[in-house]
C-alpha cells in the first residue's frame, strides 16, 4: 500500500461541536474531541502523523528473538 500523500483535514461536527476526520481507508468518522480545544488538535495532530506513515512489515522469523534459556 502507497503512502498518503496528505492527511484528511480536521473538520468540526456542528451538531455534536467535535472536531473530527474521515479515515479514507475505512469511510468512518474518527472524533478527536470538543471543537476548538487544544487537546483536540493535539489528538489530530498525533492520529494524522500515523496515518502519513508508510506501513511497516515485520518480520516473522525468529532471528530477532532472544533465547531465554
């Protein structure tokens, strides 16, 4: 899967006075928080940088594990 290129917007829910974003990759509205609140742009803010990240694949060998014995 590609990466982003850009972050849906923050966008406020009128009725319910909630900032919020529609994830493309599900259509769901994701809410952040009261409209207008600091806390709501940092809950953004932090959703949207992950959102931008590429995905990352981890690898399922059992190199990385240590042996505890």
């Amino acid at each position: 899967m590609k990466p982003h290129k850009s972050a849906p917007k923050l966008c406020r829910h009128k009725a319910k006075n909630l900032g919020y974003s529609t994830d493309p990759r599900t259509k769901k509205q994701i809410y952040f928080g009261t409209w207008g609140h600091a806390q709501t742009i940092e809950n953004y803010q932090r959703w949207a940088s992950e959102f931008l990240k590429p995905e990352e694949f981890f690898s399922t060998s059992t190199e990385n594990y240590r042996d505890w014995e």
